[in-house]
C-alpha cells in the first residue's frame, strides 16, 4: 500500500487552483499523459531556463535587450488613435537618470489606466529593447507596485510549454504544485548525501520550481543531481527485485528432445552458421536448467536472430509448453508470422498471430485456442501484454527489439506464465552501462558473424542535385528486375510532415514509374499497410518508398536498391538499421545515400563511416564516439525511455554507485523492512517503480 505522506503529490491536477477540464487536457498534452496528470507528473516537468530579474539598473545603464526590473514614474499615456487600432498604446516613464517607453498591441485602455497611474511609482520587469534610439519595453511581464514588488520572484524558471498552455499558466500551476511537496523520511545514505552536498528531496525538488539561483535547475547542480541519483536508485532497486524474483522462481527445465527442431532444421532453406548454432545451443542450455533464463540475443541486422528465436520456441514446445515472440511493430510481427509460418507447417507446430487487429470473432478464437493449449507459439504486438491474453503454459517469452519495452511490460508477459524463461533479441550492440540501466545483469549472446553468401554492398553518397540522375539509375535497376526502396527523410519530429514529404516523393515517383511504385508509412491502417508489404515482397511493386516504418527488422531478400533521402537528417544507427534492409539475397545490392550539401562536420562523419564500414558493432562504436552515450537509443531531447529527470548523459556517471547501493540495501534488508527499507517504499512509488514492491511481497 502507498503510504498516505505521498497522498498529495498522487492527487490529480485538477485540485490545483485554476485547472478545469480543459486546461487539465492541455497539461495532458504537456506531459504526455493518457490520463489525467497527477502533481508528481507537474513537479517532474523541469523548467529548461531561467528568467533572472534580480538586474535593477537606473534607466541609462539598461543593457538593451536583457531582461530588467525598474522603478519608474509613470508621465503619461499615450492611446492608440481611435480606429488605428494597430498603432501601439504608449505608456511613458521614466526615473533620474532616463526615459522608458513602455509599449502594448491591442491593449485595453482602461486596463492600462488602472495598471500605470499617471504621477506614480511602479516596477516593471520584462525584456528590453532599443527601438528609434529609445529605450522601450514591449508587454512587460511584471508591473507591480511597492508592496507587490515584495512578493515578485527575482529568479523565474522557464518550462516546455504546448499550444494552448503558456508560461504564466504553466509557472502558477507548478507554483501551487510545489507548495504541496511533503517531507518525507530520508531513503538516501546520511553519509552519501553529506559527502556529495546533495540537499533533502523535498528540498531539491522545491528549489528546481522556485529557483534562486540559475545553478538551482542546472542538471549537473546539486538539486537535479539528487533526484536523478534517487530514479536511478529506484529503477536498479526495481531491476535487482525483478531480477531476484525471475531467478528464485526456478525454471521447469523446458528443454524438450528436439523433435521439432530437427524438423525446422531439414525444412530452412539455408544451413545455420556457427555464431547461430552456438547461440541456440546457449539457450537450449537455458532452458533446461532448473533457474529462469534471462538472455539477451544481440546480433547485426540481418544476422539472422528470427530463426534462433523460434528454434528456442521449438525447444520450449517440445517440451509440451507455449512460447510467445513479440514485435514493436505490426508490420514486424505479421512478417515473423509470415517467414515461420511454413516452417511451422513443416514441423508441425501451431502459430497465430495476435495484433490490435484480431478483433471480434477471430479474436475470441485466438485467445480460446491459447488458453486450451491448441496454440504453441503466439506471435504479436504490445497486444500480447493484455490482460484477456492468457496462455495455458507458457515457458518462453521473446521479445524482439527489445529496447522499445520497457521493464513493466516485460514483467507483464512474464507473468502470463509460471517461471517464463525471457529472451531479448537486440540488433544494436548496447554499452554496458545502458545493459545495466534497463536490464540489470543479463547474460549475453553474440551474433558476430553473418550468414554466409552475402555480398557487401557498395554505398554511395550522392548530393541531392543529382537526383535525377540517380532517378534514372533506379529506373535502370527496376526495368533489369530489380527492387527498391526509397526512404524519405524527417522533415520535424512530426509523423504528419514526415507523411506529406513521402507521399509528395511518391507522387513524382509514380508519375514516372507508374503501378510499379508502392507506398508504406506509419498512418497506414494496417491491412493497407500489409498489403504494401506483401506487394513489394512478391514483386508486384518494384519501388517501395517509404518513411522509416521500414526501418526495423523488414525482410525481403530480393530487394538490392536502398535510396535514403536525406541521409544527413538521420543517425547513424538508423542509417545502419535501413541499409541493413538490403543486402540480404545472393544479389550485389547499392545503398544509395542522398544528401543536402553544405554538410555540417557530424553529418559528414556519419556518412564517411557509412561508406567504409557495414559492421554494426564497428558503427555503434562510432555512433558513440560522434554522439555520447544518452543517445543511443535516440532519447537525447527527451532523457532516457522510462526515467523522467535523470540524464544519461549528465547522470550516468553514478549508475555504478546506484547498482551497488541497491545491491547492498538488498544483502542486509531483502525485504524492505529496516526504517531505510521502509523509506525506500516512497522512492520506488514516487519514481513508478512500485511494481517492484509488489514482487517483494509475493514472495
Ligand atoms: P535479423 O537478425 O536482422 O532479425 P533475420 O532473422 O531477419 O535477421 O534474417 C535475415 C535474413 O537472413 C533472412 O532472410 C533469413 O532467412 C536469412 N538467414 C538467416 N540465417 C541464415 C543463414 N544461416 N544462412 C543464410 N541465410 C540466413
Ligand atoms: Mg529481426
């Protein structure tokens, strides 16, 4: 149970001053909620900024342009002109030294009358600027007099705001929010806090929303540092349960005898290679100890892990017990269901496929057919992780591309079973410090070796002036059978401008290529989507233009033409991800990447390293190198997935200390009953990781 001491921070927003439904959709979309915002969610909104009013310069030494508080006498007003109600309300001031125009659009007249008095003493803070040699201030955001001047903060945060949701409105209500910030029992080592000069959490999460000083919302200051020392302490204490539980909870040794497997064997059209053989032998090992298996699968793009992921289905079915393969994407999960499928039929394993699509009928079937047993491996979406999904025996979860789940969905499938065995397939090789940040310890499988027969393929960079030229190119390669496709670039962070940019992309396309031009993008309803797919993977549409949906885990072999528009727009990472889409057949296969010149010093590096080299882990290295670590996962802007005020980047350096301290707390207090352990509870429910105290408790 949550203590009741953090009842006020777990209230919604709605009991704030000022917050009705619709301002309270607005902060939904501000902090990114599903449902109503709570005031933890407010508090954990950090400002980005500051405004620093303390500057109370004589009107001659104003700095123009800085942000200033001064003390004027109010001289006069002058009113727009009557039906000129575009020419500016004038307010003149001025103190000792010098004057002061202060300048409102659209003003009310008699508001401002009330505001400026003529013959009186008033502060006015806000941005200042030089305009027609006079020093003028343009809607200030302050205009107090002696007795409110008390009251006005001299140092004001600055916070990501939305449509609709201004500074004001957003500063007032984390304002009220702060003001309900409860003491609460110390979690952290005395001794720790003491030597790091780290103050209370009350204290540090007071002053990063009622600022002194800038250094009070600096990441890297004391109050910021604090808290993103207790995420990271919540979420190791949360890996190290969930870890402690998977592992006591022992195995059932689901190794079966292989039957199937040698069946699947004898239908793949390929032999395995000896990276793939050794991975399988790993987790078939696995599986048949009597402890859980928790294993990470890392291999390149195209290494072939799906094969290994349903050879370790096969071993757990043997055993007469059910797996389950999951995907990030629809388009991923209907392609695993479509390339096992006859290997299914071959080994005589039954498959089905489970999506946000299954509806009605069929769906009740599906999830009939999994409970009694008629099911052995179900493969799908997030879809899998619902409550109505129920498995008769499930012994193996696998969950490809596993970086895109968080911690609470993977504990949500394995709770679907008795003691699931858990598998993470990854093709982006993960530093260790990000292994430890959202898997805890794991063990680790490599795939270093590609299948054989593959070819390398020869990427070019090409500036976009000679797009037509390299039209004609791909024209060449579709008339002499080939298949592309075409990739267009992030306009904005926004799926709806990436869309107008493809769809426009194939409309000329079209226009030149005609039928044989195919289109597939994230807004798709999803049967259109499979349509696309499938069209291009039978050769019925020989160009696929694309945004990056493709970019994760696509197979089609034939496919040997890879054109990425705009290629200095994307990451290394995703670059490597969409080039490994080709080069996958017996075919020599091009990787042709566009760009828009002059290139900035990174994007250059970038596609140097994309010309010399198609090794992921020789790429990810680089990836580093150019970007640090925080963005490895692509989450520089927005922090690390699943933490909320710490930093990779600027935080990452006391994970060590975090995992150790968790480790510690576990060895003398494994259930959370000293007075630390106890405080503990209120971290790991203030930082969400409170499923984990939920695994103290079963035991
Ligand atoms: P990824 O590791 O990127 O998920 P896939 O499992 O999609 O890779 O495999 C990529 C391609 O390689 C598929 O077409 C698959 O059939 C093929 N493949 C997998 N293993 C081998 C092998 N040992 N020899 C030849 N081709 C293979
Ligand atoms: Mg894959």
């Amino acid at each position: 149970m949550r203590s009741s001491l953090l009842d006020p921070l777990f209230a919604t927003i709605t009991t704030l001053p000022g917050v009705g439904p619709k301002v309270e959709k607005l902060f939904r979309h501000l902090l990114g909620r599903d449902d109503v915002p709570r005031v933890l969610d407010l508090l954990f909104h950090l400002p980005t900024g500051i405004i620093d009013r303390r500057a109370r310069p004589k009107l001659r030494d104003v700095v123009p342009g800085s942000v200033a508080t001064v003390e004027v006498t109010i001289d006069r007003h002058r009113p727009s002109p009557p039906n000129r109600p575009r020419v500016p309300y004038l307010i003149y001031a001025s103190d000792e030294t010098s004057d002061l125009i202060i300048t409102y659009f659209h003003a009310k007249a008699d508001y401002l009358e009330k505001l400026f008095p003529v013959g009186e003493k008033r502060y006015v803070s806000g941005t200042t600027a030089l305009y027609d040699g006079m020093l003028q201030m343009v809607h200030p955001d302050r205009v107090v007099d002696e007795k409110g001047l008390a009251a006005l903060p001299m140092v004001e945060p600055v916070y990501p705001l939305t449509e609709g949701l201004g500074l004001n409105q957003v500063r007032k209500t984390t304002d009220a929010a702060a003001g309900k910030i409860p003491k609460l029992p110390e979690w952290q080592d005395a001794a720790w806090l003491a030597r790091n000069r780290l103050p209370p959490f009350d204290q540090a999460l007071t002053s990063l929303h009622r600022p002194q000083e800038p250094e009070d919302i600096a990441p890297q200051g004391p109050a910021w540092t604090r808290l993103a020392y207790d995420e990271l302490l919540a979420s190791q204490i949360a890996l190290t349960l969930l870890r402690t539980h998977l592992r006591r909870q022992s195995g059932r040794g689901s190794a079966g005898d292989g039957h199937v497997r040698k069946k699947i064997i004898a239908a793949l059209p390929y032999s395995l290679t000896l990276s793939q053989h050794k991975a399988i032998d790993a987790i078939v090992a696995d599986l048949g100890k009597p402890e859980r298996m928790l294993r990470m699968l890392q291999g390149d793009v195209g290494s072939g892990k799906t094969v290994i992921a349903l050879m370790a289905a096969a071993a757990a079915i043997e055993s007469g017990r059910q797996a389950a393969l999951m995907a990030p994407t629809e388009i991923l999960a209907r392609q695993h269901h479509k390339t096992i499928a006859p290997l299914a039929d071959a080994s005589g394993l039954r498959i089905a496929i489970l999506t946000g699509r299954e509806r009605g009928k069929e769906r009740a079937n599906i999830l009939a057919r999994l409970e009694n047993g008629a099911i052995d491996l179900l493969i799908g979406t997030h879809a899998l992780f619902q409550d109505e999904v129920a498995f008769k025996d499930l012994a193996l979860a696998i969950v490809d591309e596993q970086h895109r789940f968080g911690v609470h969905q993977r504990l949500a499938l394995t709770r679907k079973g008795e003691a699931v065995d858990i598998l993470v397939m990854t093709a982006t090789p993960i530093p260790r410090t990000l292994v430890l940040t959202y898997f805890g310890d794991m063990d680790i499988s490599e795939l270093r070796e590609k299948p054989a027969g593959r070819q390398p393929i020869d990427t070019r960079t090409i500036p976009l002036s000679r797009l037509e030229e390299m039209t004609d190119a791909v024209g060449r390669a579709i008339d002499e059978g080939g298949r592309v496709y075409w990739v267009c670039p992030l306009v904005e962070e926004s799926e709806v401008s990436d869309l107008a940019a493809a769809e426009d992309r194939f409309a000329l396309l079209k226009a030149r290529f005609g039928a044989r031009t195919g289109l597939v993008h994230g807004r798709m309803k999803g049967a259109d989507k499979d349509a696309a797919m499938e069209a291009f993977a039978n050769g019925e549409t020989r160009l696929l233009v694309a945004t990056t949906v493709i970019e994760v885990g696509v197979d089609v072999p034939e496919a040997t033409v890879m054109v990425i528009e705009h290629a200095e727009r994307f990451g290394l990472a995703q670059l490597h991800q969409l080039r490994g889409r080709i080069g996958r057949g017996e075919g020599r296969s091009t990787c042709l990447l566009l760009y828009k010149s002059p290139l900035g010093e990174t994007a250059k590096a970038r596609l140097a390293i994309m010309r010399e080299t198609e090794d992921g882990f020789r790429i990810a290295e680089e990836d580093l190198r150019l970007r640090g670590e925080g963005d490895v996962l692509g989450t520089r802007q927005s922090g690390m997935p699943g933490f909320r005020v710490a930093r990779l980047d600027v935080h990452g350096a006391l994970l060590p200390a975090a995992r150790d301290d968790a480790n510690l707390l576990f060895s003398r207090d494994p259930e959370l009953k000293s007075e630390r352990g106890q405080a503990i509870r209120h971290l790991l429910y203030l930082f969400e990781r409170d499923e984990a105290v939920r695994l103290i408790r079963a035991g």
